[in-house]
C-alpha cells in the first residue's frame, strides 16, 4: 500500500531550507484534501522537468510545493498547490511568483512532464494556499476579487485548470507544540495531531476565476 504520510515526510523535505510555517501549510494543506479526495498519491516539493520554450533540448527542474493524484468521478486528477504563507491581503508581494507558477505548470503539461508521476492523467490542476487570518467575508471577497484580476497565466482555454484557492483560517502553527530536533518526529507529531483533534477545517476554498 502507498505510504502517503511517509512520503510526505520524506527525508527531501526536512532536510531543504524550508520555513516551518511552510512545511506546515504543506502538510495542512495535504491532510484537508486527503480527508476529502480520493488520495492515491502525495509529495511534497515534488521535482518537474519542463522546457522553458518547446524548441529548447535541455529539461529545466523546478520542484512543486505539494502535488496530488486523486480519483474524481471516472477522472484520475493532478492538482500542482503553490503554497505561499502570506496572508491573501499581501499577495501583491507575491503576485509574480504565483503567475510564474501557473506558467511553469503549464509548460510541464506541454512538454509532457505528467506523464513521468503517472499514466492516464485526465486533468491537470493548478491551485494556492494562503493564508485568510484575521480576515472577514467582505474583506475576503475584495482581496480574492483584486487577486483574480491580476492572476493572468492561465485562463479557461488553457491545458491547465486554474482551480482553487484555498485559505487558511485557523493558522497551522497553533498545533504546533515546538520544532524539537529531531524534526521528523516533531512534524509527524504535527500531524497526527491536526489528523485525530478534529475535522481540519481550517482552510475554506474558492474559485480560482
């Protein structure tokens, strides 16, 4: 059986200069979707190869923050996850970043990165996660509104699904008792705390357009 949590825990992740917070939206992020999809595949920060222009020869890497593969309907999904740690009021700072993003995932599908993760993909997703703390629903709504506005990579045509984007209103690191140096068991700690508390409902999604 496919050891999802294992795989998310790998040894790649922990040992990567990677902030705590981030790593923990990765497996927050994770444990939401694997409570409501059809889970059969999980990595975090996940190495693509892609051609920056079709003509080019050489293969340029790039590692994507989170990548799922889960079963929708008669679909086999891949949903690509930028997770920025910022909260949505400040995404401007990051804007570029994130369209930069969408492109890359775009080229992936078009230089036919896919289909090394895996076989018969149907769909190919691209979502974010942020950060909607101390945010209300009007405040949400005119931030997701301008972000939208200026989210300009993929569209509706595109090979790529813009998909969700998915908030945080509860702030991961409040189950986050310390980072202790052993960082696997600290970050496995995290989880199974967040996976047996509750329901983890502390993302909410929207549209991405």
């Amino acid at each position: 059986m496919y050891q999802k949590l294992d795989n998310i825990l790998s040894a790649e992740l922990l040992s990567k200069s990677i902030s705590t917070d981030h790593i923990l939206m990765q497996l927050s992020m994770f444990d939401y979707l694997d409570r409501r999809k059809k889970v059969t595949f999980a990595k975090t920060e996940y190495e693509f190869l892609y051609k920056d222009e079709p003509e080019d020869k050489r293969m340029k890497p790039w590692a994507a923050d989170l990548v799922l593969i889960y079963k929708e309907a008669d679909k086999k999904i891949c949903e690509v996850i930028e997770v920025e740690t910022i909260n949505l009021s400040r995404f401007n700072r990051r804007i570029k970043n994130i369209n930069a993003k969408g492109l890359r995932v775009e080229k992936i599908q078009k230089s036919y990165g896919f289909y090394h993760l895996a076989t018969d993909i149907d769909e190919v997703r691209f979502s974010v996660a942020m950060s909607g703390d101390f945010l209300d629903d009007g405040q949400v709504a005119a931030y997701l509104k301008s972000f939208r506005n200026k989210f300009r990579t993929l569209d509706e045509n595109s090979a790529v699904t813009p998909y969700k984007v998915y908030l945080a209103r509860k702030r991961p690191e409040i189950y986050m008792r310390e980072v202790k140096s052993n960082k696997y068991s600290s970050f496995r700690s995290f989880y199974d705390r967040i996976r047996f508390s509750d329901k983890n409902n502390m993302y909410q999604e929207f549209g991405f357009l």
